[in-house]
C-alpha cells in the first residue's frame, strides 16, 4: 500500500492493531481477512461450523507475520455473545493487546425465496444474523473498541435494487443501513466511525454460491455489471484496509458501494 493509504497507527494499543472479522473461514471474509493481515492488522477471525479451515487461515494470517486467532461464533445465537466477547478480552490479552481497532460484522447468509413463500422461521435467521447481531455483539463489544476505532458493517446491494426472492434478505440488509447511521451518530461522539460496506454480486459460496456456480445467474449477473463480469472476493476484500485506513477517517455513517457499476 501507498503510505499515504496506509491503515491507521492511531487505535494501536502496545504496537499491535487488531481487528474481528465474523465470518472469517470464507468468502468476503476470508479475504478480509487476509488483505488485513497483508497490511500488517493482527486478525481474530470467527468461524461457524469450519474450524478446519479457521484453522488453516490462522496458519496463512500468522505466517504474514501478525498476531492472529480464529474463534467459534454463531451469530444467530445472542445468548453467546456475553461468552463470546470474554472469549476476545482473554484473545486480545493473549496478544498482550487491550483493544480491538476494528470490528467488521461480515457473517451473512443467503436465504433465496419469494416474498409470498417465505417463512417466519427463515425471515428470524435473517434478521438475528444480519440486525440482531451486529446491533448487540456491537454493542458487548464496545468497551473493548479503542477510542479511534472502526466498525465496518455489511450490507448487500439488493438493499437498493430488487432481485428476484431476496425480500427477507434484503429487508434485513436495508435494517443494517439504518442501523449504521444511528452508531454513527451515537458513537461518533466517543470517536468511533461506523460505516457500511455494501457489496454488489460476488461470486462466493453465498446462497449456495448463487452467483458463482448458477451459469444463468452469473450471465444475468455480468449483464447488469458495467465491468462486465461478477465480483470476486478480493475484489472486496482489498479494499476493506483502505476503508479502514486513516485517510478514510472523514467517513462516517457513510455507505461505501463496491458494485463494478451494477444495475447503473
Ligand atoms: P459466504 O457464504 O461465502 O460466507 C459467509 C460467512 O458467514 C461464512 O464464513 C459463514 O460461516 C458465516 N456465517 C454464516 N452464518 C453464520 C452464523 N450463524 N454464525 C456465524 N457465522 C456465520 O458469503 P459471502 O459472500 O462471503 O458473504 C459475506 C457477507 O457479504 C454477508 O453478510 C453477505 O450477506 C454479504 N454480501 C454478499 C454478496 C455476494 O454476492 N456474495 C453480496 C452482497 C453482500
């Protein structure tokens, strides 16, 4: 990176800067992950079900020479986040670390129905998952956040435009949206910046790799993209240093689209 691009050496605490990734074993956020690291940022990555390939990422992440660690999280369950932000605080001393730099609430899943068919169950997983979570993991893991720290949410930009049996999915997305302007607003005055990442189509295994693996849907996909083509993880995943770094420090309740130019 350019050193005017550099991520930020203000929220070190003892040297290190760390960040939380959720849903770090794949995806967007494996690549966060790893570009982060790249950067020099120690990572604690969550996994859900993988610790396989959490493990294998720790591997990649610390042979970047930076600390790093994976911890199970499932962010539909609320109950666990109090176990799980005690689960950081020992994490971060283990480093020798007192606080987290950044936090990017990154976990997602793709539910795919139609308005008129889906079900109260699937809409819950969606909001626990993409609202409730981000709104109280947050909220248990502020004290932990230094002064000067970023969070980066995720949204999607079926937020904005309609694809076709996305309304649970994307209702929840547009919650997240809102619920970025008002931590922005509330915890701006204690010097943390609260911006939403939104995504356009990445080819991942998110909804069942919908995107990557459908050849109808990746055709239609890269028609509505000016680049031309689906986004690849990396294709997020690089930028997130960026967004974080200290030259993106006027940003704040600000809702950052990596799209390739879809649906213009
Ligand atoms: P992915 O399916 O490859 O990865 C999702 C990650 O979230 C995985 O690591 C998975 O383990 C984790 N996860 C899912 N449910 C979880 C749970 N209950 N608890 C903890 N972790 C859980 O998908 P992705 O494309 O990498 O998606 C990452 C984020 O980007 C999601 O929030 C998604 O909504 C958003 N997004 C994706 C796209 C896209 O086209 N891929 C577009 C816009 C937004």
């Amino acid at each position: 990176y350019p050193s005017d691009l550099l991520p930020p050496t203000t929220p070190a605490v003892d040297g290190a800067r760390i960040a939380l990734v959720t849903g770090a074993s794949r995806g967007l956020g494996r690549s966060m992950a790893t570009h982060l690291a790249q950067a020099g940022i120690g990572v604690i990555g969550t996994y859900h079900s993988n610790s396989e390939e959490a493990g294998k990422l720790v591997a990649e992440l610390t042979a970047l020479d930076v600390p790093a660690a994976a911890l199970r999280l499932d962010v539909a369950d609320s109950e666990s986040f109090e176990d799980f932000t005690t689960q950081i605080r020992a994490t971060l001393d283990g480093f020798g670390v007192e606080r987290l730099a950044y936090l990017v609430n990154n976990a997602g899943i793709g539910v795919h129905a139609p308005y008129t068919e889906t079900t109260a169950e699937q809409f819950d997983e969606l909001f626990h998952v993409h609202v409730k979570a981000p709104f109280f993991l947050t909220q248990l893991l502020l004290p932990l956040l230094a002064d000067g720290g970023r969070i980066l949410n995720v949204s999607s930009g079926l937020a904005r435009f309609t694809g076709p049996g996305f309304a649970a999915y994307a209702s929840a997305k547009g919650a997240i949206e809102v619920l970025t302007r008002y931590q922005a607003k509330e915890l701006g005055e204690r010097g943390i910046r609260v911006n939403v990442l939104v995504p356009g189509a990445i080819a991942t295994d998110f909804g069942g790799g919908v995107v990557r693996d459908n050849e109808q849907t990746n055709r239609a996909v890269a028609a509505a993209i000016a680049l031309g083509r689906a986004g690849e993880a990396d294709d997020i995943g690089a930028a997130v240093p960026l967004i974080l770094a200290d030259g993106f420090s006027w940003a704040n309740g600000t809702r950052i689209e990596l799209s390739g130019g879809q649906n213009l």
